[in-house]
C-alpha cells in the first residue's frame, strides 16, 4: 500500500476512535477500543474499530449519519475504492473499512477535513 493510502486508512481510523473517545461513554468512563485488520478470503483486507460503549441514540442512521466524521470516513472510503459499514448495537458501535488487498494510491494528496 502506498504511503499516502496507508496515511488515509489512518485517518479514517483516527476519526472512528475520536468519535469512541467522544460518545462511547457520556459519563467519562474509559472505552474498551478493540482494532482488527485482516485478509479477507476475496482478496479485500478489512480494519474493523469497534467499541464497547453506550451505543448511538435510538433512532441512528449510520448510513445517513451527517457528522462530519461519519462523512468523511465515508468519502475517504470511496476515494479508497473501498467501503465503509457501520454497525450499530444498544452497548457498542463498530465501523469496518474494506479495501482491495491491492489498493493503490487512487488520487492526488488533498485534504479537505479538519482530520488531513
């Protein structure tokens, strides 16, 4: 992976464990953040961030979320030519970015976010 690819990948993590770091738990409890990043069986490579946190409110939308974070991971995502899944539970969130296992740098460095 290229190194601005893999610098991309990065803040699309970032973002997902800011907004843990922000909403897992209101009361200021510390979160469990688990990382995973694995070879999936059709040559794409997933890096899932998940949390154990309160969970979102009661009538979330990840696909439709409008936070800056949420879009954009998901813009990240699509400049990748990856995806981006967010699941939601009543005690955690998890997000998973897929990627082809040979991603290539897919654009010019631009940043147009408060996380590039």
């Amino acid at each position: 992976m290229p190194p601005a690819t893999a610098h991309d990948v990065g803040e699309i993590l970032n973002v997902s464990v800011e907004n843990t770091v922000r909403h897992a738990h209101p009361a200021g409890l510390s979160a469990l953040v688990a990382l995973d990043c694995r070879r999936l069986s059709d040559d794409h490579i997933s890096v899932d961030v998940s949390d154990d946190g309160v969970g979102p409110p009661e009538h979330f939308d990840a696909a439709s979320a409008s936070g800056r974070g949420f879009v954009y991971m998901r813009e990240q995502a699509q400049l990748l030519g990856g995806k981006l899944a967010i699941q939601t539970g009543p005690l955690s969130m998890s997000v998973r970015l897929t990627l082809p296992a040979q991603v290539q740098e897919a654009r010019p460095q631009t940043r147009n976010s408060q996380w590039g």
